[in-house]
C-alpha cells in the first residue's frame, strides 16, 4: 500500500491529500502564480479546492502569511475560475 502524501491547507488547517488541493506558488522573482501541476519551483502554500477556502484564505490573509508576500487579487479571482472549472 503506498502512503499518499498529505497537506495542510493554509485557510481551514485541514490535512487533506496533496491532489484535493491547490497550490499557489512564489518564485525567486517574487511572482505568484497557480502550480496545477504541484512542481514548479519555488515556495508553495495549499488551498483547499473550495469557494470556502479561497474567501477565508483572502479574509485571513493566510496567504499573505505564508508566502510572506502581499496576494494580488487578480490571483482570488483565478483561483475561483480553477475551482469553478
């Protein structure tokens, strides 16, 4: 039996599977993006494939806190089209 690798999400705290959650990325240029392949370099944080977990990560500002960066919009907004599909 192989041990599925799991993740804590950045807004709900919960420890999900790595693939039911998404990942935003920081590269050494500072740019955010979304890592839907889950190997892009860089510092990654995991979101929870929820509407939920997008509003609370933006009303937290638990993105901002682990990426130690400041979240642009433009990104809430992609990340609900990825979950919305």
């Amino acid at each position: 039996m192989r041990k599925i690798p799991l993740r804590k999400c950045v807004a709900t705290n919960e420890q999900l599977p790595k693939k039911e959650l998404i990942r935003v990325v920081k590269n050494k240029e500072g740019e955010i993006m979304i890592d839907p392949t889950g190997k892009l370099n860089g510092r990654g944080a995991y979101l929870k494939r929820s509407l939920e977990a997008i509003e609370l990560a933006k009303k937290r500002r638990s993105l901002n806190k682990s990426l130690s960066c400041e979240i642009p919009e433009e990104i809430y907004e992609e990340l609900k089209k990825y979950v919305n599909g």
